[in-house]
C-alpha cells in the first residue's frame, strides 16, 4: 500500500472515529436506559485491508442503539431501518410497552427507545468532508500544495 493511501485512510478512520463519539455522546445520553459509557469505550477502528478501514463496535445491543426499538422508535424510524430490514415493535406492544429487567436487577417499563443514529450522522459527516480530509493529509505528506 502506498504511504499516502494509509495515512488518508488512517484520518478518515480517525475523523469517523470521532463523530460516532460526539454522537453517542450528544444522543445516547438522553435516552432512558442505555450505558453511555460502555457504548462509548467500544468504538473501535479495525487495521487496514486493502482499501478498507472499519470503525465499528462489537457491543451486542449497539445495533439496538442505532436503530431504536419498539413503537416509540417507530414513529421516527432510523432513515436506514428498511436497507437494513429493521422491523420495530415487532410482538405489536404498541403504547402497552413491555416491562424488562434491567442490570441492576430492577424492573422497568418501555414502549422501546428512540434511533440515536450515531453511526449514521457519523457517516453524513465523513461524506461532507472525506475530500477536505484527503486534502489536509496530503498536505501534510507535502504531495499538494
């Protein structure tokens, strides 16, 4: 791989990296039972193969995270949920709920949780300036003026 396609690659990792954390951050926090911190901590951003770079979490309940559940994310859907074959409120509680044992062995009641999209905006962001990135590395690099 050539040296100035693995810096690019490394700053537009970096870059995705951050913005999913300024979203968990901004987002995740206001929701009713989600472990920020956890969530947090678990972004991570894989080696390089090929041209590829992954910035991903491997927490089971992130995709739940992203896409919300129940009715209360299915009156502002995650705008990928139908790509992906997200289904919400799928056992139908409407505004009924459902009662769930949290971790701290208390009982809670839901009717689901909102789509905080985090790696969605962090991937908006990235293809807003994914150019200027590029740019900025090259310079560096002292490849373009």
């Amino acid at each position: 791989m050539e040296i100035s396609k693995k810096y690019i690659l490394e700053a537009l990792a970096k870059y995705t990296k951050e913005r999913v954390e300024h979203y968990i951050s901004e987002t995740v926090g206001n929701g009713t039972y989600i472990p920020t911190n956890k969530l947090l901590e678990s972004i991570s951003v894989s080696k390089i193969v090929g041209d590829m770079v992954r910035v991903y979490t491997d927490l089971a309940y992130a995709k739940f995270v992203e896409f919300g559940t129940g009715v209360t994310a299915k009156r502002n859907p995650h705008p990928k949920s139908s790509e992906f074959g997200w289904a919400y409120d799928k056992n139908e509680h409407g505004d009924d709920g459902w009662v769930y044992k949290g971790s701290d062995g208390n009982y809670y009641w839901t009717t689901g949780e909102e789509a905080h999209q985090f790696m969605y905006m962090a991937w908006i962001d990235l293809n807003q300036h994914y150019m200027d990135i590029t740019r900025q590395v090259l310079k560096e690099r002292g490849i373009i003026k």
